[in-house]
C-alpha cells in the first residue's frame, strides 16, 4: 500500500511518499519540501499573504500531482499554526479541497506534538529511556516527553521562527540589547512547559524540524566536525550551537545565507531559531541534543498505519528499530533472513568466548551482528564482486536510527569478510582511527569465519566453543551431519582473525 503524507507548516510545506511493509514500518519512496513560508507576517497580521496564499496552492497541487503519478493509495494531510491562526485559513483550505480534491484537517499544537513523537520513535531507538523532543516550527515549539510504549507528557508553545520574526522585525544582527528582550520573551513563553518538562523527566533531548537540523548540522560544521551524510541519531553540543548563534546574531541575512549548511531561505530567521534553542536547551538543563531526520509527516504515516492496520499486510516482528532496519533491507535484497540470522549467531558466539583476546562489548558486538545480517546483500546485484556491491547498498541504504561512523562501519566490515586480503594492505584502513582499523580487521575475521561455517548454507554446524590457551585459540564445532566441509571452509578462512587477534588458530570437530 502507497500512502503519501503533506504537512502544510508554517515555514513549509514537505511531503513523503511511502510503500507501508507493516503494521509500524515502511519505506520511503520520494521526498518534497519548498519553502513557502505561508506565516510570514500571519502572527503580525493574521493573515495569509496572497503571495503565500498562491504559492501553497501552487504546492500543494504539484505534489497531489506527484502522489497520483506515484499511484498512491491515501493522501493524508495536515495543516499547522499558520493555517490554524490565520482569518483566511479556511480560505485557504476550501480552495485546496476545490483545486486538488484533498482534505487537510487542521491539527491542533497538542495533536502536533503526538504526532511529532510517533515520528521520532519510529527514527530513533529509545528503549525504555524516556526521552524530550523538541520540535521547532514556524509558528510553535512542541515538547514532547515519552518512550517506546507511551507519551507522558505533551505541549505546543507560541513560539517559532517566524513568530518570533514578526514580534522584532528586524531579520539584520541583533545588539546584545534586543537579544536581551528576546530571551526574556522566550523564558516567559516557555516557563511553564519547561517547569513541567523538568517535573516529569527525561533521560536525553532529541530535536526534530528543520529548524533544529540546521542549526544542529552547521553548529558541527563550525565546530570543525566533518561533514554528515545523514543527520539522524548524531549528537551536537549546546556549547556549540551557543557560540553558532553568536556568530549568526552578528551577521545581516546575506553572510548568513552564505554559510555552509544553511539554507538561503531560512537566513530571515535561523539566528533567532538558535536563540530559542540556545534557551529551551538551557532551561531543560541538558549539554546536548540528539538529531532526529523525522518530523510530522512521518507522525502521520505511523498514526494512519496504527489506525488501518488490518489494511496493511503484517510483517515478522523484529526486536527493535534498528534491528529491524536493517532486517527489512535484507528481505528488500531477497536475503535469506534465517540464513543470514545463523552466520550472525555463529560469529557472536566467537565474539562472546574471545572477549578477553579482544576486549570489545555492546557497540562491536552489535556492529558484527549486522554486518553479519547483510554481508552478501549485493548477491541481488551480481555474485562476482558482490561485497562491493554489499557495501554500497548498506552505506546508501537510509538504515534508520544509525549514525554515519557506525554505517560506515557496518558496510566495511561486511566488505572486508570477502575481500580480507585487503586488510592487511598498508594504508588500506587509514581514514579510520587506529582502533576502529584494529576492529573492523577483528570482526571481519569473525564473520569470514561464521561464513565458512555455513558454506553449504544449510545451518549444519549449531554450536562452537573456544578454548585459549597462551596464545593459541582452538574451535570445536558441534552439529548435524558430516561438517568436512564446513571445517574445510573454516580452516581455509582463519588467518584473517588468527592474524587481527594474535594467536595461532584452528578449527575442529567436537567429538
């Protein structure tokens, strides 16, 4: 089933086009976002500009268009505080229902933040933990406290970008006396949600919108962090966006525009973004927040899929989001799932009886897992060379709530199980840090190993243990059958490990 879901914000408009593959995942298949910026002047004036009023028609019927191209099932759509707010908001609307036959409803702060929240559980693996989402818009800031099985606590602010941009005006710098107003102005506002938040608890501050991505993705820049492919899940010091700020609060909209990572049509108002962040971050008495690539649309995809279920074929299950990211892209390649599961069982029993010859735990151990769920994933492309084609599925793949080191890491490990050779090439590994070369060589020794062990893909060997003894490592493999040729398999395949661990090395039958 293709769903397509428009949010008309009030800084603006996005849409995301999905295939649903369950009851709470589905993939993304196309991405649109304009800058209409249909609240400009509305918190002044109370009233839609006719430039924006055309242009979000404009847009909206565009993407309808596209939807339909698409062939999508159900368009779900949802208007924010500019519409809300606006006298000609249901003007607006009545034409976007005669032009382009869809329905928007109108949400309320509250309902927004719901849906904000669905949408960041679905993007970053919170457990148990409960977590603050802060999302930044247009016309309101929503705090959204919750975890993986409830929301506990939710609120909409009058407070956003352009909000705040039609109560002082002035898009050039800013003077330490108007800054001064300014953040008094967002303390008051947002006094007593912040006392709440602080009353209910959180463990981490995640932040979504465009707003905070932004900030979050140029503050790193200047920090003189490298650049992100993905935003999702990577973590940016409030002591870094403070001095951004600074910096933007300093600057006309132009110098603006032109730094790195910011969008030229957010230079009106990004500097008094950063200020609100700076504060929110600040009265939440937290050092810094987690990015999140999620936001209100996808909140709508999660809410239409918990409500039509039944619609929508159910998938297997999985124990969490990231184990379940990267599961449905091993079932998107046509993997054997439960193949792919027993070369991952094998290699973590290595990783578990050789940790005092390593010393590695969580973070490595799942690493190998997944790297062992989707080593031979380019098989789909092509057999010859397909750990090339491996490691460009997973690094281009979208894997959600992982950050770029750890894809990164993932597609080499499944890369280097093939192609061990290289490993031990002087230079090969060098844009890694030392010991995340010692690891990756490791962990694909293990998973060239657990391959070999299922080289007749039939899952004969069920168990192994490992005995060290002064620098020698020996495998004793239990199973069905006649295991010649996966010891055969294992043996011809354990100098990669034996080499990256330092020891001697064999493989035998348990008798």
């Amino acid at each position: 089933m293709k769903l397509a879901a428009i949010d008309i914000g009030t800084n603006s408009i996005h849409m995301v086009i999905v295939e649903a593959t369950g009851k709470y995942s589905f993939e993304v298949i196309d991405r649109e976002k304009e800058m209409v910026k249909l609240g400009v002047g509305v918190f002044a004036t109370n009233q839609l500009s006719e430039q924006a009023f055309r242009d979000g028609l404009e847009t909206i019927r565009r993407y309808v268009q596209l939807a339909d191209r698409h062939g999508v099932d159900e368009i779900i759509t949802a208007a924010t505080s500019a519409t809300r707010e606006a006298r000609n908001g249901s003007e607006f609307l009545d034409e976007v229902v005669r032009q382009t036959g869809i329905s928007p409803r109108v949400i309320s702060g509250n309902e927004e933040a719901r849906l904000i929240f669905l949408a960041v559980r679905s993007a970053i693996a919170i457990k148990d933990e409960n977590v603050l989402v802060i999302d930044i818009g247009g016309g309101s800031t929503e705090a959204v406290i919750g975890n993986q099985s409830q929301i506990r606590f939710g609120r909409s602010m009058k407070l956003g970008v352009l909000r705040l941009l039609d109560m002082f005006e002035d898009q050039g710098a800013v003077g330490a006396k108007a800054r001064g107003v300014l953040e008094a102005h967002i303390r008051f506002a947002a006094r007593d949600v912040m006392k709440e938040v602080r009353e209910v608890g959180f463990s981490r501050v995640i932040g979504t919108s465009g707003t905070i991505r932004t900030l979050g993705e140029a503050a790193h820049l200047a920090a003189g962090g490298a650049a992100l492919k993905s935003l999702n899940a990577e973590v940016v010091q409030l002591s870094d966006i403070k001095k951004f700020t600074q910096r933007l609060l300093k600057m006309s909209p132009e110098e603006r525009a032109a730094l790195p990572a910011l969008n030229k049509r957010r230079a009106d108002a990004i500097h008094l973004g950063g200020v609100l962040l700076v504060q929110l971050l600040e009265a939440a008495g937290v050092g810094e927040i987690t990015l999140c690539d999620a936001s209100l649309r996808e909140g709508l995809i999660i809410d239409y899929l918990e409500r039509y279920s039944g619609r929508i074929a159910e998938v297997t299950p999985q124990r969490d989001l990231r184990y379940r990211s990267v599961a449905q892209l091993a079932l998107k390649f046509n993997s054997d799932l439960s193949q792919k599961k027993h070369v991952a069982g094998l290699a973590l029993q290595i990783f578990d009886q050789t940790v005092s010859l390593h010393g590695y735990g969580r973070f490595e151990r799942e690493i190998l897992e997944y790297a062992a769920l989707l080593h031979d994933v380019g098989q789909y492309i092509r057999f010859n060379d397909y750990h090339d084609h491996s490691r460009y599925i997973i690094q281009h793949a979208g894997l959600r709530s992982f950050t770029d080191v750890e894809v990164l890491l993932i597609a080499d490990v499944a890369y280097y199980q093939r192609e061990a050779k290289l490993v031990k090439k002087p230079g090969e590994l060098s844009h890694y840090p030392k010991l995340h070369r010692r690891m990756i060589r490791i962990l694909a020794g293990m998973l060239r190993l657990a391959v070999g062990l299922d080289r007749t893909k039939n899952q004969r060997v069920k168990s192994l243990s490992c005995r060290i003894t002064a620098k020698k490592l020996t495998i004793s493999v239990r199973g069905e059958d006649d295991l010649e040729l996966e010891i055969w398999a294992a043996n011809r395949d354990r100098k990669v490990l034996a080499r990256a661990l330092g020891v001697k090395m064999k493989v035998v039958h348990e008798e």
